[in-house]
C-alpha cells in the first residue's frame, strides 16, 4: 500500500515538480520510466535511494534519519520536537528529491529508506523488530521470567530494569547509546535468566535490554537507546556548516597573485610540449610515464614533482598530450616498445589561442579529469608504484571533489584562505555520507593543485575561479588580472638578459632559442653562450637578424661582449659544409681542411681529400657532424643543391589524442545535468504513459480491432487531430500500449507522434493490433 500511495504522492505532482525531482535526480530519467508507477519504484529502489541521500547535508540527512526513527506517519510538529529545530527547510529539500511525501500531518519516508539506513540516527531496531529472530520458546521464557505478557511491555518498563541492572550494566549500555547500536559478546545467545544471569551483558540480556541476534552479536532495541539518550534523537544537532575561517588576504592581491600563476602555468605547459615535440620520453608497457622522465621534467622545468605531473596529466585531459600513434595499448608498443609521449595536432591550435582562452582549456580540463597527479610517484594496494598517466592514477570521486571544494571557497568570505581540515570539515556537513582517507587527500591535493595552476591566489577564491566553476565568463575574468606581458629585456655585459616580467610569446620563443634559462623566478634569467647561440643558427637565424632581433627588444644598448659571440660564433658557423659521400666537408678555405686532416683525432672519421676544399668519409654525415662538433668547429649539414641544411630536429607531433581535444574538454566541462528540453521531454513521456496505463485500465489488454476498421478509424484520428490508443507488437512479438497523434498513413506504415515515447514514430500498420479512443470508445 504504502509503494502505492507513494506513486498516487508523485502523480499529484504538477510538471514544475517533477522537472524540478529530474533536475536534482537526473538518473531517474536514464532511461525514461513507462509510467509513474515505474517512476516510483525507480526512485524507491536501494541504489537510487543511496545516490539521493548522498545529495543531502547533514542537517537535511539527520531530520530524514529521525523521519524513519518516529512513528510513520508522523506530524512536521513532532519532527521538529524530535530534532529541536525548525525542519522546514530541510523538507522542502526532502520532498524536492521525492525522499519524504506527503502533508505536513502525514510525513512519510518513501518506500525502501528504511532498508536504506538500517540504523537511523545510530539507533537500532524496534523493540518487536529486534525480538523477531528469537524462538518462540525463548521468547515466551524471557518474558515468563519478567513476568510480562508481550515485548512492547519491555518498552514501558525501561526504567525499572536499568536500575536492577546495576551500574556496570548501565555503563555497557550507554556505550552503545549513540551508536552504532550493535556489540560483538561471545556466546551471545547462550540461555540466561534472571537468576542465573552474573556478568553485566548476561543481566541486560536476560533483561531484554540487550537482544542476542547471532551467536557474536547484540542489539540495543532503539527504544532502550532512546531512552538512555533522555528522549533526544541526536546528541548534537548542526543546522549549518561550519565557518571556513582563515587567513584573510586583500582581494585585489590574491586575484593578481592567481593571475600571474595562470600566466606562468600556460607558458610552462607550452615549454614542456615544446621540449617533448623534439625529445620526447617514452611510453612504459603499463601505459604510463616513466618516474625518470617525470624528474627529468622537474628539474628542466625547475619545478617540485608533483606540479610537474599536474601539469602533465592536465596536458593529456586536454588533449594536448597523447601516445603516438604505434602504441596499440597492449604495454609493448607497436614498434617494440618505442612509443612515445608526443603532443597532438590539437596542441597547434591551442598554441594560437590568446592566454585567457589557452589557460581556461587547461583549468577546465584539470576541473572535469578524473586523473589524480597527487598519487604519481605512491605505491598501490598490491605495492606497485603507480607512475603519472597510468591508469592506476584514476579516481571517479575526483571531479566532483574539486568541484566540491572551488565551491566552498567561493562561498568563504571574499580574501579567505581556508585550512585543508578546515575544509574537509565544511565538506563533511555539505556531504556527510561522502568521506574517508582518499577524500581527505583529494581536498588537500585539490587546494595545493588549484593554486598551482592559478584557479586559487594564496589558496583564496579569486574573480575567476566561481565563473570557472559555473562554465562560462573565465575567460572574460582572468583577462582583467592577468599580468601584462612584455616585449623587452634588459642585456648585460655579462652575457646575461633579465626579462623583467612575462615576456610576449614571440620574443620568449626566439629568446629561449637563443639563450638558456639561467634562473626564473619574479623576473627570468637568460644567459648567451656560444652553444645556444648556435642552436638558433642551426635554427636557420642569421647573425644580422639575431642581432637586429636582441637591438630592438633590448632596454638598454647591446653590449659589444654580446655582439662579438654572435659574430664569432657566425663566422665559424657554416664555414665547414657536410654532404654525403657518404659524407663530405666542403670549405672555401683549404687552411681548415689541412688543419683537419692533421688532427689525429679525426682519423677515426677516415677522411680523404678530394680536392683543396672538399675533403670525403666514409662516416654517415649525422655522426661527422657531430665529430667535427666535438672537434671545435662548427659545421652545418649541407644539401645535394649546395644550400644549408637547417639541422633542428622538427617537431614531432601524435594523432588527436582519443580522449578529446581541448575544445571538446570545454564543452564537457559545462555541467554533466540533463538539458532543459531532456527533462521536459520526459516528463511529457511520462504523463503519456501514465495516460496509456489508465485507460487500459477497463480494459485489461491492449486494444484489439478488425483491420479494416482500425485503419478507418486511424485515418479518421489523423482528420481529427484527436489521440488514440493502440495496441502494438514490437519485432520479438511483445505487446505494448500507446499513446499516438495519427498524422498520416501510406505505403503499409502510420507516421504518428508517440506521447509516450515522445517523439515521432512510423508504425507498421500489420503490428498495430487494436485502436481506442483515449476516452475509452472505439
């Protein structure tokens, strides 16, 4: 009856109503029920049950839990009473999630809750419940002895035995008194007796205090353990979540603070897939990245190991990182084990992006990843290391943690930078029945990681992080605290340039060429040498156009020290010419070959003279190259045509990567709900089915008519404009009923609109079986 009553509850509801149960439970409607009724038993059923109430904070869960301990049906009067607080809030939630129906003087829990929570507010079972598994001679020899006529007397006389019980017995009894209601006692069920009874447990026993349910375990009946309690349901009742207090920074500090660390971390992504387009590391068999190369990230990228992996498995979520093509996922690769972690096409285009766009692509893909970076270089259950982009790195709680977290610190006061317990403890309320020793450390990663990436300043919500978290207009809000990047450096004599600040993305590119990072920091560091210099003209930069490159962009007049490397190391450059003979040295100046060929150390390199300026090897030209490298000089690889090789390694690039590009990861990152038109759909869907259910009520079966009268009367249904209902067969012989609009009927087939499905339907008309009126003639 009461299964019954609970689909009549959500029939009455109007359409708001259930759009609104479908918004806060949208797996309800995956796929759409055929009815109300099969609503009902959707929503009544333990797994979906369990998801709602994960949905409930801790105030809303504790007036649901003393909901199921009180007499059903009970009054929001005496709910109030039991909890010592104002309800109305939390039921209106309850009833939103369709968990509690009914008035306000009939409140029930709906059907299968109490299966759900077994002990509701840590209290155990009903006196009668709790005495049910005893014996029927047990029974009646407990109660003989107590000299009482049924078990409810037991409730009425809890007082009395308490007090014969004795202290020490009373002292068991209040350490299950707050739960869990349960106890492990040897031989639990062993016969005692008033008389016989000598330890505390045998006398609660024998008492009915206790109830003996197997041979190990007792119960404490919740009447007894609401007695023992003084009548209240909870010993301390949380209306609201705890404060997140904490340090309190300016706002405007923490917004440039988060600004500039979203700039650094677009810039230090893109360093890192540069660097890994020419050199990159290995896939290891298990599919993941090896710890080595996650080090050797670190220190080039100058970072801790666990900003590293962020950065990396935020790549990958993105879709800028992926496994070349060869990898064919079985832990060998397809070419022996050479598969490689390369950036994708995807990678390109997100290059042209501005930074607010490129960083945003980043911060919503770490947001909706269920990759956790935290448990990269951690060992798993069975001792095994797990490695950054393994699969063992995968959490399923981890989005809606993150996401959990952002949101309570957009809703901590403007400026405040909450503690980690501080948090999970603001999370416990929000989300009681969610928690454990991964949860804990997901909070903490996920602070330590937002700031990392820039979401956070000083671990503070800034302007950006609740448009990021809501799905649009981060963009627009970073924007307006992003630090503004320069275009010039200051050069020094000592063969060093100070950026003073974020430097433009041309000018960092060809700076990077040309210089290496001696030092970053709040300003970076680039020291000249004549090794980078010629990395950028190897490049193909030429010596003018370096030059001309660092004058403009330098503050301050290049120093002569400067111009004179890149001069020096240019006149060297390209004056030795590498070909294949298998490889040849050709120079205009018959000096430096001589040279050559009097070193002894070129012997290996077995080298002969061709003419004044060309000398031949049998060496293949890569490894003369880099002889002569070795050697002192500085050769450039040269053409079949007689032009200059230029000798940098291109960039490699992976397929897409399968898991989406960064643009896809956007759209994913919006919100995971059903759209507006699902959920009205399915409602629809559902008062149509409800419809066809009741009008076969009279009749049983679904309808059945003579051919020809049913196409009549169909025809006349599509003239009219009117609704039907059929009868219909579908391809297994199963018959079900239908709620159509005819709106045409040709070729063997009835185009309709299905009201329970929906959505436009073409009917075989030899499947249709019979044809009513919704009103029941026909």
């Amino acid at each position: 009856m009461s299964t019954e009553t609970y689909a009549e509850w959500l029939r009455a509801r109007d359409d708001d109503e259930l759009r609104a149960l479908f918004s806060c439970r949208p797996e309800l409607i995956t796929p759409v029920p055929s009815d109300i009724t099969a609503l009902s038993s959707r929503a009544s059923a333990p797994s979906a049950l369990s998801r709602a109430l994960d949905r409930l904070d801790r105030f809303a869960l504790n007036v649901f839990e003393a909901l199921l301990v009180l007499p059903t049906p009970t009054t929001r009067d005496d709910l109030a009473a039991a909890v010592g607080a104002d309800v109305h809030g939390p039921l209106d939630r309850l009833r939103a999630l369709a968990l509690v129906w009914g008035p306000d003087q009939e409140l029930r829990a709906a059907p299968g809750a109490r299966q759900a929570i077994p002990h509701p507010a840590g209290l155990g079972p009903p006196i009668r419940e709790a005495f049910a598994s005893y014996p029927s001679d047990r029974l009646a020899m407990l109660l003989d002895d107590l000299g009482l006529d049924s078990v409810d007397a037991i409730g009425e006389r809890i007082g009395a035995l308490v007090e014969e019980a004795g202290p020490e017995a009373r002292a068991a009894l209040d350490r299950l008194a707050w739960g869990p209601p349960i106890g492990k006692v040897d031989g639990a069920r062993r016969p005692v007796t008033l008389v016989t009874a000598s330890s505390p447990i045998e006398r609660l026993l024998a008492r009915g205090l206790l109830v003996a349910t197997d041979d190990r375990t007792v119960t404490l009946p919740r009447e007894i353990g609401r007695y023992l309690r003084g009548g209240r349901v909870f010993r301390d009742l949380e209306t609201t979540a705890p404060p997140l207090d904490g340090t309190v920074r300016n706002r405007s500090l923490v917004d440039r603070t988060a600004g500039g660390q979203a700039f650094t971390t677009v810039r230090t992504v893109e360093e890192m897939l540069d660097r890994w387009g020419i050199d990159p590391p290995g896939v290891l068999r298990s599919g993941g990245l090896g710890i080595r190369d996650l080090r050797a990230a670190a220190v080039r990228l100058d970072l801790p190991e666990w900003t590293a992996a962020l950065l990396i498995e935020v790549a990958y979520a993105a879709g800028l990182l992926s496994r070349s093509g060869d990898y064919d996922g079985s832990g060998t690769g397809g070419r022996g084990g050479d598969a490689l972690w390369l950036p994708t096409q995807s990678y390109d285009l997100w290059r042209l992006q501005d930074t607010d766009r490129r960083w945003v692509a980043l911060a919503e893909a770490w947001l909706r990843m269920d990759r956790v970076p935290g448990l990269a270089g951690e060992r798993d259950d069975r001792d095994r290391l797990i490695n950054a982009l393994s699969d063992e790195a995968i959490r399923a709680s981890a989005p809606q943690v993150r996401r959990s977290v952002l949101a309570a610190l957009t809703d901590a006061p403007p400026g405040t930078a909450p503690t980690v317990e501080g948090v999970y403890a603001h999370l416990a309320w929000l989300q009681p029945r969610r928690g454990g020793t991964l949860r804990e450390r997901l909070v903490g990663w996920t602070l330590r990681e937002a700031e990392a990436l820039g979401v956070t300043g000083f671990r503070a919500a800034a302007a950006h992080t609740g448009a990021l978290l809501a799905g649009e207009g981060a963009a627009k809000a970073l924007l307006k605290v992003l630090p503004m990047p320069v275009d010039h450096v200051l050069i020094q004599a000592d063969l060093t340039a100070v950026a003073p600040g974020p430097l433009v993305a041309d000018l960092a590119r060809e700076l990077a060429l040309a210089a290496d990072v001696e030092s970053t920091g709040g300003a970076t560091v680039y020291r000249f040498t004549p090794e980078s210099v010629r990395r950028a003209l190897d490049a193909g930069r030429g010596a003018a156009e370096l030059i001309d490159l660092l004058s403009k962009h330098s503050a301050t007049d290049l120093p002569q020290p400067l111009t004179y490397l890149i001069e020096d190391v240019a006149r060297r450059h390209g004056r030795l010419r590498v070909g294949i003979a298998s490889a040849y040295v050709r120079s205009d100046d018959p000096a430096v070959l001589g040279e050559i060929m009097a070193d002894r150390r070129s012997d290996e390199l077995r080298l002969h003279r061709l003419a004044p300026t060309v000398l031949a090897s049998r060496v293949p030209r890569a490894e003369l190259l880099e002889a002569l490298r070795q050697l002192g000089y500085a050769p450039v690889a040269e053409s079949p045509e007689g032009s200059v090789v230029i000798t940098r390694l291109d960039a490699q690039r992976a397929e897409s990567a399968g898991h989406g590009t960064y643009e896809q990861a956007r759209h994913a990152a919006r919100g995971s709900g059903p759209d507006v038109s699902v959920i009205t759909a399915a409602v629809r869907a559902l008062r149509a089915g409800d419809e066809a259910a009741r009008v076969s009520v009279p009749y049983g079966a679904p309808p059945r008519s003579p051919a020809a009268a049913m196409v009549q009367h169909l025809r006349e249904a599509a003239d009219r404009g009117a609704r039907v209902w059929i009868g219909y067969l579908d391809q297994q012989g199963q018959a079900s009923s239908r709620i159509i609009e005819p709106a045409r009927i040709e070729g063997g087939f009835l185009t309709a609109y299905d009201a329970t499905r929906a959505a436009i339907h073409r009917f075989a008309l030899h499947r249709i079986t019979g044809v009513a009126d919704v009103d029941g003639s026909g």
